[in-house]
C-alpha cells in the first residue's frame, strides 16, 4: 500500500460583499454591524423594560390617589347644622318649703311618769331562761294617758344583758294597769330588771 497522498484542492476565492452604488466605502475604525438577530432581542427587552416602569407608574399614582382620599374623607370637619341657636336651659330656682316642726304629743300634767310604774315581779322563764317584767302602772295624772315604759334587764356585775317595752292604752285618771316587759336572749340567774325610761301620753 502506498504512503502518497493527493494534495488538497486549491482555496476558493470567497465572494466579496461590495457597497451599494453611490455609498461611501466603510472607514476601517467603524464598529463591525451586529447581527440582525441580536438587534431585535435589545428592542424587545428595552420595550418590556419601558412598559413595566409605565405600569409601575401607574400604580404608585393609583395608591397615591386612594390615599389622598382616604385621608380627606377622615379629616372631613362635620357639617354644620342649620339649627337654629337655642339658650341655654334655664332651671328654675328651687324654692325651699318652710320646715315644719311635727306635733308633740302633750304630756299629761301632774307627777312625774317615773313614779307611776311599779315592778312587781322580775323573772325570767323557765324552759328559754329568756327574762321579763311585770308591771303595774297608775295614772297619777288628772287626765287620760297612755304608757311606753323600756326596761333594762342586768346581770350581777350591771352589765346590760337585754331589754324590752311596754305599752298600754288609754288609762283613765287614778286607774291601774298590769302589763309586761319581755326581754329576748338567755340571762342568767340574778338577771334583774330596772325602768330605763317612762312616756305618759296625754289622751
């Protein structure tokens, strides 16, 4: 087998790309033309770039707007009401009624009330231990009177343990009564009994 080799083929002269007629020929500093291709895709990205800044835009200027009015509708001052002015309402002065002082009950002339009432007996019960007074009341007055006696029962060192009231009706001049004064609460034995206070009512 032989080691010889044909020669390759001769370099083709390539077509030159001439100017058109009347142009002035290329300078030799000039950049070289970019490729078509490469020119559409920086168009189609400055006008994106370009269109999202108008949107963003007009967003930003449609908040703005919405703000503007929100805070308008908020600082509003109220209206002013068309009523007409009306004074001040005028209380009217406070009369105070004259103090009347309540009737007193006249108090039937003669001795004092004290020496009317008698006690007769001071015990004190025997199932509740609960302590009472027996009392007989004169009417030493020359007029109809009726009776509240209060009595204070004590034990042995004075010391108040209870007390209780008797009332009566109308009891006639010179006239005597028999009534009793029942305490509440359990005394102890010794408990007595004393005439704490008399009101004879004239009738």
């Amino acid at each position: 087998m032989s080691d010889y080799f044909p020669p390759p083929p001769p370099e083709q002269p390539q077509p030159e790309h001439r100017a058109p007629a009347g142009a002035s020929p290329p300078s030799p500093w000039a950049a070289p033309a970019a490729p078509p291709g490469r020119q559409r895709t920086g168009l189609i990205v400055t006008l994106a770039v370009g269109g999202g800044l108008v949107v963003a835009g007009a967003m930003a200027a449609l908040v703005y707007s919405l703000m503007d009015s929100v805070s308008d509708s908020i600082a509003l001052p109220p209206e002013r009401s068309d009523a007409p002015y009306s004074e001040p309402y005028d209380e009217e002065p406070y009369e105070e009624e004259p103090y009347e002082e309540e009737p007193v009950e006249p108090v039937a002339p003669g001795p004092p009330a004290e020496g009317d009432v008698t006690i007769t007996k001071c015990t004190r019960d025997s199932l509740i231990s609960w302590p009472h007074a027996d009392l007989r009341i004169v009417n030493r007055s020359g007029s109809p009177a009726a009776y509240i006696v209060s009595i204070t029962f004590v034990d042995a060192d004075g010391a108040v343990v209870s007390d209780g009231i008797a009332t009566t009706e109308e009891v006639a001049p010179g006239a005597s009564v028999k009534v009793r004064a029942q305490g509440s609460g359990e005394a102890a034995a010794g408990t007595k009994c004393r005439i704490a206070e008399v009101d004879r009512h004239a009738l």
